[in-house]
C-alpha cells in the first residue's frame, strides 16, 4: 500500500482492500459492541459478587428442585439454541434459505424456551417474598435487601438481551427470505447470539449453583 | 469480488461443531454435578469459574468463529477486554473490610 499514490490508497481502502481485519465493517462494529457490552455485564456481576462478599449472610434460594434443574434446562436451550445458530449461519453461507430459515427458527424457540422459564423461575422467586430492593430471606428475615437488587439486574438485563436476540433473528428470518439481507448479516447476528449464551455460562455459575442451599 | 469479501476464512465442520456442543453439555453438568455434591464454597468458586473460562473459550473460538479470523483481529479484541474486565478485582479488597467497618460489631 505505501508504494501507491495518494488516489489509489483513497479508493482501496474504501473499497475494503487495506482492512488489517478482513471482516466488513458490520462484523467488526458488532464484536466491539460486544466487547463492551461484555463490560457492562462484568460490571454486573462484579457489583453482585461484591455485595455478597461483604454481606454477613447472603440469601441461598436456590434448592436442587426446582431452581437448579429448570437453570439447568434453561443453559440447555440456550446451549443448543446456539449449535442451530451455527447451523443456521453454515446454511446461510451456503445459500439455502429453506435450511436457514428452519434452523434460525429452531434458534428462536430455544430462545423463547429459556425466557418463559426463566419468567416462571422469577414468578416462583417474586411469590416468596423477593423484590428489587427487600425479600423474606436471611436470618433475621430481610437482612439482605441488595440480592434482589442484583439479582434482578444481573439476570434481568441477560432476559432483556435474550428478548432483543429473539426479536433480532425474526428480523433478520424475514430478510433472509425477502433477499434483503446477506449471509453476512445472518452470521453478525449469530456473534450477538451466540454472546448472550456466553454470558449465561458466567450467570448461571455465580448466581444459581453458587447459591445452593447448605446442610 | 471485492478485496474486502475475497479473504477465504477456514472453516469448522458440522462434527467439530457438535464435539464443541458436547463438551460445552458435558463441562455444564459437571458444574451442577459439584453444586450437587455441596463442595466447600471457595473451592467451588474456583472451579467453576475455571470451567466458565473453558466454555466461554470453546463459544468465543468456534461458535463465533474468532479462531478462524486473523490475528489482529483477536488480539483487537480479547486482551484488552480480559484486562478491563480484570481491573474489576480491584474493588474486592474493599468489599471484604466493609464488616470492621461496620457498627455495632
């Protein structure tokens, strides 16, 4: 590139020839929104993990049965959710939209799948007691109001970004179909997804398993 | 073809994809299997959070493909992320004096 004129330098790079990433712009706009959407998720659960540290008796809500199997469940369908995404892109490449559209709605489902029983898991939690800023846990009862605060912040933000990752992939079926958009974008908005079921393999550690109840 | 659409990535096929989803299964029920079995809490953090590194790992690498997008691209994005996300730790220290400061004792 050095050894071209100042003209010529202009039209590659616009034309994409001097990228030092070789990915569109789109992918590349995509993954550093991920990166600090990753921020403010570590943010999250650093806010989480420190109020529990400093906290005498932190709330173990989370028994077994029911609460430990139906997020076990849920990091199932998202787990799987994410292999049909691939899928879904690996047909996209290939040009099948047939194929595409099935597997980016077998996506939508597991997406869906996890949210109405993530939605359950909150109407149980919310029926003992629990609310963003008190809860019926603890000894004397109440004596942490700050888990629910975060763990409706933790949880509730991934909830939204799962809805968001839903409603994105409907979008994104009807222009695949409709020819409006490439391959390219089908695999961009796999990077989201697949960045939501990533975030659900730290979640579901430090907030559900860690909190099992003890003796 | 555009310079741009030209680079040819390598690709993963289905099979790699699907050891990738098995071990992503298998390293899941193992974090609940030592939940289950109630391993002392500090122990466990470590573990778990060890496993949840190996997973976001596989997800990161393969199922959105960054093992097969060149180098720059990688190291753009993971150090400096691992190393934000890092400076969390920070707090920490703090978090676990908030009980002398606390009154009554």
């Amino acid at each position: 590139m050095a050894t071209t004129s100042a003209g010529e330098v202009s039209i590659s790079v616009w034309g994409g020839g001097a990228s030092p990433y070789a990915v569109s712009s789109r992918k590349l706009g995509m993954w550093l929104f991920l990166m600090s959407d990753s921020l403010t998720f570590g943010a999250v659960l650093a806010a989480y993990a420190y109020v529990r540290v400093s906290s005498e008796q932190w709330p173990l809500p989370f028994p077994m049965w029911p609460s430990i199997t139906t997020a076990t469940i849920m990091t199932f369908c998202l787990l799987t959710s994410s292999i049909t995404m691939v899928m879904a892109v690996l047909n996209a490449k290939k040009g099948n939209v047939r194929s595409t559209l099935r597997w980016l709605g077998y996506t939508m489902l597991g997406g869906i799948a996890f949210l109405v029983l993530h939605a359950n898991e909150w109407r149980h939690l919310i029926d003992e007691g629990l609310r963003p800023f008190s809860n019926t846990f603890g000894n004397p009862p109440g004596s942490t109001p700050l888990f629910g605060a975060t763990f409706f912040t933790a949880t509730g933000l991934h909830m939204l970004h799962v809805t968001i990752g839903v409603i994105v992939l409907a979008n994104m079926a009807r222009g695949f179909k409709k020819g409006t958009y490439s391959a390219d974008m089908v695999e961009i908005s796999g990077l989201y997804w697949h960045f939501v079921d990533l975030v659900w393999m730290f979640i579901f550690p430090l907030i559900y398993l860690m909190s099992v109840p003890r003796g | 073809m555009s310079a741009n659409t030209a680079h040819v990535h390598a690709e993963a096929g289905t099979p790699v994809y699907m050891k990738v989803w098995s071990a992503l299964i298998a390293l899941t029920l193992l974090e609940v299997f030592l939940a289950y079995e109630r391993v002392r809490l500090d122990l466990m953090l470590i573990i778990l959070m060890g496993l949840s590194l190996i997973k976001s790992a596989l997800i990161v690498a393969y199922f959105m493909h960054l093992k097969f997008e060149r180098l720059n691209l990688i190291l753009t994005v993971i150090p400096m992320c691992v190393l934000c996300l890092c400076l969390f730790a920070i707090f920490f220290p703090d978090s676990m004096r908030l009980f002398e400061f606390r009154y009554p004792k």
